[in-house]
C-alpha cells in the first residue's frame, strides 16, 4: 500500500491541490484532498511536497532507447522508458524489417510483455506498407510494389491482437485487401496515415476500417498535384479537416520535425483532446550529421537524414508546453489520457482516477521525474 499526501494531483480539468491517492493492490483506490483522504498505519507513506501527480505517460509510437530497439531488445528498452515514466508503450516496428524479422520479433516481443516487459501494451506496427518517398532508410525499405497477401497474412496473424496501430500509406496499391485483412484477425485494431502523399479521397475511401490517427502530423508526408504556388491537400490537410482523427506530434526541442508555428497550428485546429504526443525514438547508432548538431535529441538513418528522435516522454512534455505554451495539465492530456483513448485503453490507464490502474509519474513544472509508480509499485 502506497499513500502519497501533499500533491498537485494533475486532473482531466484541473489540478487538485494537497492532493491525496491512496494506492492498494496495482490501484488508485482513493483520491481526494489530504484531509479527506487518510494514510492507513501500514500504508508507504510518501510526501510529494507540492509536486505534481500525473498519469503514467502513453507512448504509442516508440521505437527504442537507451541503447536498445524494442524489436531487438524489449526488455531493456521497455525499462529505459518505464524510468522516465512512460508506464505504457507500443513497441513499434518499422519498414527496414524483413518477414522473417517481424515474425521473429512479435514472438519475442510477447514473452517480454508476459515477463519483464509488463509496460509494453501491444504493437504500434509502422509499416510494412508505407510510402517509400517519405521514410527514413529509403534504400533499406523492403516493402515497395503491389502489396501480396502471400507477404502480410503471417505478419498479421502472428502480431494478432497485440496489433492495435497499423500504421499506412493509402495509395499504396492492393493497401485495401490488407486493411480488411488485419480487420478480420483484429477487429478491434485502429489505421493511422503514414508517411503519406494520399489525397484525401484516397483516404476516405478506406475510412471504413477505421482510419483513426495521423502518424506524426506534419512530418514525413507530402502532397501531390502542386504546381507554381497553388497548394493542393494531402494527409495533413485531411487529418486537420477531420475531427474524429487524432494528430501524432514529435516535440523535439529545437521543433526540426515539426516546427514551432505548425505545432501550434495542429494544436489550434485539432484542440487539445486530439493530440497525441510521441517520442518516435530510435536506438541508433548513427552518428548526428554537422547541420544538426544544435539538436542533441534527434536520431538519424545511415544516410545523415532526420529518423525519429532519441527524446522520451517527460522531455517532449516539456518541449510540448513550451513551443505551444500549454498549460501541465495539457502536457498530461496529450501525453496519457487522448492515446490511451485512441488505442481503447482508457477504461484501464490514462487519467488518476480512483478504480484505474496506479500508473503515475510524479514530477516537477519542468517535467522532471521524481518518481514513477507502476501498477502500484516504485520505479525508481
Ligand atoms: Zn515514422
């Protein structure tokens, strides 16, 4: 049992100050001011000292870190993120991986989760039908031409349920008998826009699966059709328009992938409810090329280019309030409860609240973690 008094306790609408949570069995069992809330004698008794309480973060696109790739090393990169409170992960491929690299991976992947790996939720599975134009490592990809159910049916069975982002590129061709496939094996899986130049007909005419997110808005996509200064729309455009799609936003500090004045237009139009913030972090081993080297927190491809990000959770949340000066309590939004409402975990995880799970990260205004608690137990 963990009793925690004296917290800014970070809520959906607003802050609870001298805040109490009472934590029994992996639980938030009471929640209330210090008077109302009392600590049991055999309770761990924690003092936040004006510190604030939050949601443990979501990340659902999240590569690697720390020295690891989650599809080469779960269980280490899951321990590296849990440290800086991300108590939820989707470990996330992507399309440098041949078949055999995802089958192989998905399986070691579930035996971490059941073991030492306990805050991997699931996949977020970036490819393998992308456009090859706009990723990273465009020489490696191995996913190019019509798309063959002879290449994706074992992908989509052996990830399964775990599945719950399939991340693609519309205007791939045969893109729409493998969105029905991973429907048919996982009903309850989500489609996000990936690294895209799709018109928004194209889009459309596959919103019938479920088209849900919108990988890294503003990163990574492009448009097609703009000719001497009239712009045409492409995925950014349609997911702006679109209130029921959630925009991905990578905060980096120095705002390379996306920068600042986009960022606070994605925040502008789509409202802060339909933000989901990410790391989209790679273990890589590439050494930062000269232009970037202001930017400690970017990774980079074999070829010098910008692929994913070296940030975590706690460090984005603090980019993500100062580029577009939102409040701590939208840091929180974007960063726990909106993806653990997008991936249909909210019952579970992404608010403090009594009855969910006790995944909280305890921090100062600036996003510095003092502490993580994971389904009722002490990280750090
Ligand atoms: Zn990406």
């Amino acid at each position: 049992m963990i009793y925690i008094e004296n917290a800014n306790v970070v809520l959906k609408n607003g802050i609870l100050k001298n805040g109490a949570v009472l934590i029994n069995d992996g639980v938030i069992e009471k929640l209330g001011e210090n008077r109302y809330v009392k600590s049991p004698e055999n309770a761990l008794k924690i003092d936040a000292k004006g510190l604030y309480l939050g949601p443990g973060f979501v990340d659902i696109h999240v590569h690697g870190g720390g020295g690891y790739n989650f599809f080469d090393n779960p269980q280490k990169a899951a321990k590296y993120f849990l440290k800086h409170g991300e108590t939820t992960v989707l470990a996330t491929s992507y399309t440098t991986y041949t078949k055999d690299e995802y089958l192989s991976a998905t399986e070691k992947i579930k035996v971490a989760m059941m073991t030492d790996a306990k805050n991997i939720a699931g996949f977020y599975m970036e490819g393998p039908y992308l456009n090859p134009k706009y990723g990273a490592e465009p020489k490696l990809n191995k996913w190019r031409g019509k798309i063959r159910k002879d290449d994706y049916c074992e992908i989509v069975n052996t990830a399964g349920t775990l599945a719950k982002v399939w991340a693609v590129a519309p205007e791939r061709e045969g893109i729409d008998g493998f969105m029905e496939y991973v429907k048919l094996v996982n009903p309850n899986a989500i489609f996000a826009v990936a690294h895209s130049e799709a018109t928004p007909d194209e889009i459309e005419k596959l919103k019938k699966y479920g088209i849900n997110i919108q990988t890294h808005c503003m990163n990574a996509t492009g448009r097609v059709g703009e000719s001497k200064g009239i712009r045409s729309a492409g995925p950014d455009e349609y997911c702006l328009l679109n209130d029921d799609i959630y925009a991905e936003m990578i905060c980096d500090s120095m705002a390379v992938h996306v920068p600042v004045p986009l960022q606070r237009l994605i925040l502008k139009v789509k409202g802060i409810d339909k933000i989901i913030l990410i790391t989209d972090s790679f273990a890589t081993g590439n050494e930062i090329s000269d232009k970037y080297a202001y930017a400690q927190d970017l990774s980079f491809d074999s070829e010098g280019n910008v692929s994913g990000s070296r940030l975590t959770m706690d460090i984005v949340c603090r980019n993500f309030m100062k580029h577009t000066k939102s409040s701590i309590c939208s840091a929180f939004l974007a960063a726990s409860t909106n993806p653990a409402r997008a991936i249909g975990m909210d019952k579970e995880i992404g608010s403090v609240k009594e009855g969910k799970r006790a995944n909280l990260v305890l921090c100062d205004e600036n996003f510095n973690i003092k502490e993580v608690i994971f389904e009722g137990e002490l990280i750090n």
